[in-house]
C-alpha cells in the first residue's frame, strides 16, 4: 500500500471563494480509479506556513501510476494546480515491515 499526501498553500486569499473552489474542485481526484480513502485536510499546527492538505492511498504501485497519468489527475494538475498552488511538498509512503 502507498500512502500519498501533499501539503500546499494556495495563491488565494484565505476564506475567499477562489480557495473554497480549488478545495472543491480536488474532490475530483476521489474518482479517479485506484484512490482509497481521500482526505481533504487543514493544517492546524504553526510548525509551518502550509494550509491544506490532500492524502490518499492506493493498493499498489500499478494503482498509484495509473493515478499519476489519468486525464483527470493531469488536468487538475496544469488547470488547478500549477496557476493556483504557491507552495507545496509531497510525501510518498510504503509501511516498514515489522522489526
């Protein structure tokens, strides 16, 4: 299982209905084939400057590539995304085996 997540800050003005639709518009990604368990999510600690977050997970390496080329991943990305996100990390993570 891969759990992919990502923290961004948006170009939009916090409150504004320019982020209310970008967060709105990433539910879109929930339906792309291979996504389990989507979270939207707003970071609360101080610790760093970003302000939402995304995460999602996928049975395999096979299901999270197919993510990655969908047509609705990829036009989220350059429509959404790319004008719209001032900001980001993604993190990537596979389970450690026991010991």
């Amino acid at each position: 299982m891969i759990r992919h997540t990502v923290v961004f800050r948006l170009r939009h003005a916090e409150g504004s209905p320019e982020e209310a639709r970008f967060l709105a518009a990433g539910m879109a990604l929930a339906d792309i084939p291979g996504v389990g368990r989507f979270e939207r999510l707003r970071q609360v600690s101080p610790k760093n400057d970003y302000r939402f977050g995304f995460a999602m997970e996928f049975a395999d390496e096979t299901a999270y590539q197919g993510y990655n080329v969908h047509p609705a991943h990829m036009a989220f990305v350059r429509d959404l995304w790319i004008p719209e996100v001032e900001a980001f990390m993604e993190i990537d993570y596979v389970a450690l085996g026991e010991g």
